[in-house]
C-alpha cells in the first residue's frame, strides 16, 4: 500500500505526529514551483531540525536535499540547475536499500543528481514537525532560518512505499525518554 499526503504552505506548521510517516521506507516528495528570476529559492519542505529530519530547497540555482540522521548530515545537491521563469516540477525520490537509501534528485521528471544516505531513521524523522515553504528554528541543513521560499509553491506531495523496517525497541526507549 502506497500512502500520499498533499501539503500547502501556510501560516503554520504540521505537528509531528501528523507528519508525513517517511521512517525507514522509500519515498518521494514533489513540488511544481515558479522561481520568478535566478536568485529566487528557498525551502519547500523540513521536516525535524538540525538534530534529525530532512528537508529540500532551492539554492544558488540548484535543487537541495538534505538528511539528517544519528551524527551526520548528508546533503545532495543537483547537478543542473532548476529553470526560472516557468512552472518547473522538481522534487527528491529515496529508494531504501538495507539500511540506507539512495537519493536522486529531479527536474522536470529527469534525474538531476543523486547521492548515499548511509542510513534511514527508523524510529523518528524529526521532532519540531513540518514546514511548507519555510524552516523555523534550528533549520534542518544549517542555513540561515526561515528561509522562505520566494517563488510560488502551491503545493508539496508525499508518496511513501510499503517497504518500511522499523527499530520497536528505539521507538519505545525514545517514547520512555518523552515521558
């Protein structure tokens, strides 16, 4: 079973526990943007913080994935950049091997760079809930917060596989540890 959330920026942001459910599985996440000139960008999506969690953006032109996880950060940036002046559907695709995943970035449906994550939450992706549009707080990639998106984004969708492996007992002494 394939699950799909449809996201729009707002005011606010989505608390965790109604967050996308990305832990440890495939998954992709798409946007249809308009940056109006080539300096435009910003955060489409974060999710979590600079602890745990993930989010993808558009800087200096290019499309920007960055993953969160145990003590690293893995950042994976596109290799062509993301056309301004018209609709443009880019978007992060994770395919889970083992316990890591691949990531390939697109543009306009093609592969636009990809990269490793050594491995995949398996407990909780992050802790501070969604952003759409922007990233309050402690931002996800280290960049300066709230990093708002300055073209148009109507909408982000997330489409998770049912290929997910989770760690119970992680999750359990992370739920004992929140009280």
């Amino acid at each position: 079973m394939t699950l799909h959330w449809r996201l729009y920026p707002g005011p606010g942001r989505i608390p965790d526990a109604a967050a996308p459910d990305v832990r440890g599985r495939s998954h992709s996440i798409t946007a249809v943007v308009l940056l109006p000139g080539p300096d435009d960008g910003g955060v489409l999506i974060a999710h979590g913080d600079r602890a745990s969690g993930y989010s993808l953006r558009v800087t200096d032109g290019r499309l920007v994935h960055h993953y969160v996880h145990g003590d690293g950060i893995t950042t994976t940036i596109s290799t062509q950049t993301v056309p301004w002046g018209r609709a443009v559907h880019v978007g992060v695709r994770i395919d889970r091997n083992d316990d890591g995943g691949t990531v390939t970035l697109l543009v306009d449906g093609a592969a636009a760079g990809s990269g490793a994550l050594p491995v995949l939450a398996r407990a909780r992706t992050g802790y501070t809930g969604v952003d759409i549009g922007c990233d309050r707080g402690l931002t996800v990639g280290g960049y300066p917060a709230p990093a708002r998106f300055t073209g148009r984004l109507s909408r982000v969708d997330v489409t998770a596989e049912d290929d997910q492996v989770l760690d119970d007992a992680l999750m359990w002494e992370i739920a004992d540890a929140a009280g």
